[in-house]
C-alpha cells in the first residue's frame, strides 16, 4: 500500500488503542522519511484528526528531529509495545479491589486483566464503557456498568480510582469526561486515584 494511503486510513481511524494507531501512523509516515517536507505536512495532519492522541504526538516529535527518521518511528513503537504501566498498575492494586475506571482505557485494562481478581465498577464516559464491559467479562472479570450520575457514589465506595491519560504533563492530563469528578470525589473521600 503506498504512505499517503495507508495514512489516509490512520487519519480516518476512529477510537482504537494508542499502541495500534502508533504502529500503523509509524509505517506509514516511515514511508516519507526521505522527503522531510512532506513528513511534516503528513504529521500536522495525523494530530490534527487526532489531536487527543499523546503518544501520536511524542512519534511526530520524534521522527521529525532524528536523523533517520523511520528507525525513530521504530523505536518509538518498540517502547509503546513494551509499555510496563500494565504490570506496575496490576501490582499495584491491593487484592480483590473494587475500582472505578472511567471510559474505555487501553492500557489500565491490560492491567486489571492481567490482575484478575479486581471487581471493576466502569463509568459510561460519552457511552465508551461497553467495549470495555466485555474485554474485562470475556477475561472473567466481574464489571459493572456505572450511570455518569453514579460518579460520586462509586468513587466513594471504591477501593481505588483508575485513570488513563490520552496525554500528560507536569501540571496536568488529559482523560475522558468524568475522570475529574471521579478523582476529586475519590481524592476528598480518601481513595487513592
């Protein structure tokens, strides 16, 4: 498939998991690195269909600065694959949690898989929360859907809150609707988030 094709369907892409638009936005730009003009055109188009994507911006930045580009690309999805937040989250938790999650989080979902043995309550954030119900019920884990007008009692009665951010920084991140109130909540009502 030629770059400009294949990133035409990156760009079209719709909510799939970070790790995934990476690898395929990574192929296709890799497919421009020769011509450094047309990579930065194609990049200020993939941010902005998916300006919320944070590791998609950390790939532009990175393979518009380095000096081969396609092997940065490479890099790049090589460190996302091997993302170890999933690990860390899962022995983080104390046994048989009951957590809250807020939409539909990719990796703090491979965490509670991996886990196993969490109850996890999912907040429906803009209707996300069904693709996530069934990956943690097709795994055996008990999941409940949560109304947006359960937010406060569910980070209440929670063991912890779970959040993902789309993009970080030092002052702040950027998540679903929902994960404010559910942090605040949880926060005042001593829950670590």
């Amino acid at each position: 498939m030629h770059p400009i094709e294949r990133l035409r369907y990156v760009a079209r892409a719709g909510r799939v998991d970070q790790a995934m638009l990476v690898d395929e936005a990574a192929g296709a730009l890799g497919g421009l690195a020769f011509d450094h003009a047309e990579l930065v055109t194609a990049c200020r188009r993939l941010l902005a269909r998916h300006p919320t994507a944070g590791a998609m911006w950390c790939l532009a930045a990175r393979m518009l600065t380095a000096s081969d580009s396609d092997a940065a690309g490479r890099r790049f999805c090589r460190e996302v694959e091997s993302d170890r937040t999933p690990r860390h989250l899962a022995g983080a938790l104390p046994d048989d949690a009951r957590v809250l999650v807020v939409g539909w989080p990719d990796v703090v979902a491979g965490g509670l898989v991996r886990r196993g043995d969490v109850r996890a309550l999912v907040l429906d954030a803009g209707g996300e929360a069904l693709p996530l119900l069934r990956r943690l019920a097709t795994a055996g884990i008990e999941a409940t859907e949560v109304p947006e007008a359960g937010v406060g009692a569910a980070a209440a009665s929670c063991d912890a809150v779970v959040l993902e951010a789309a993009a970080a920084g030092p002052d702040g991140l950027l998540a679903v609707s929902g994960s404010r109130a559910a942090a605040a909540v949880a926060r005042h009502a001593g829950r670590p988030v």
